[in-house]
C-alpha cells in the first residue's frame, strides 16, 4: 500500500466489491488502543548496584506510550503481566482498524480520483 496509486489497474466495479467486504467484515473491537508498547531495561537507584557497572540493567519494564500533539508523550508503566497481555493486543487491534480505515480511504480516493461517487444510492 506504499505505491501512490495502489489500485490505478483495478476495475471500478473491483474497488466497489472490495470497499462493500472491509465495510461488511469490519468489526470495530472494544478492546484497541492508540499507543505503542516498549520495553525498558533500566539502571536502578542504588549507585552501587550492578547494574551502574558492567552487570545487567534491571527490566524488561512495560511502557504504553501515547503521543500528543506538540510532541508530547505520555508513559504508563505497565504493572502486571495481564495488562502487558492486553496492552499488546490492544495495540494490534487499533493496528488492524487503520489497515482497514487505511485501504477503504484509498480506495475512496482512487474513486474520487476517476470522478466516480464514493456511495452508491442504495
Ligand atoms: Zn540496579
């Protein structure tokens, strides 16, 4: 979906099919989350721990981080294993809508581009 014009040799009635099954299958799922999850490992507050040496830093810690506008961020520490579990899915499902919301607005846009309506009257 990098190309400029990824469906320029798909048929009108091919982009109509295609753009009438994304609606169709589309499921918005209560659970997504616009953020990304990082993991940390980091050197504690005990300046003679091992970790201020060559030893290993502490972690994996669990971020969810969320960026605002103005390139503001906000970062939630992520406390048990269940919320990284739903964390993780919860940002592969707000990955998943935007792939979907992503094709249904280039295909609209390579209607828009063809001078075709975007909605057929039903
Ligand atoms: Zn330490």
């Amino acid at each position: 979906m990098s190309r400029i014009h990824p469906f320029q040799g798909t048929s009108t009635l091919a982009l109509r099919q295609r753009k009438a099954h994304l609606l169709r299958s589309f499921e918005l799922s209560p659970e997504l989350l616009h953020a990304s999850l990082v993991e940390r490992f980091l050197k504690c507050g005990k300046p003679k721990c091992r970790c201020h040496a060559q030893g290993p830093k502490h972690g994996p810690f669990f971020y969810l981080n969320r960026c605002f506008a103005k390139g503001r961020m906000q970062s939630l520490l992520l406390k048990s294993q269940a919320q990284i579990d739903q964390a993780r899915q919860s940002v592969a499902a707000y990955a998943q809508a935007q792939l979907v919301l992503d094709e249904i607005s280039q295909i609209n846009h390579e209607l828009l581009r063809r001078g075709e309506p975007l909605a057929l009257p039903s």
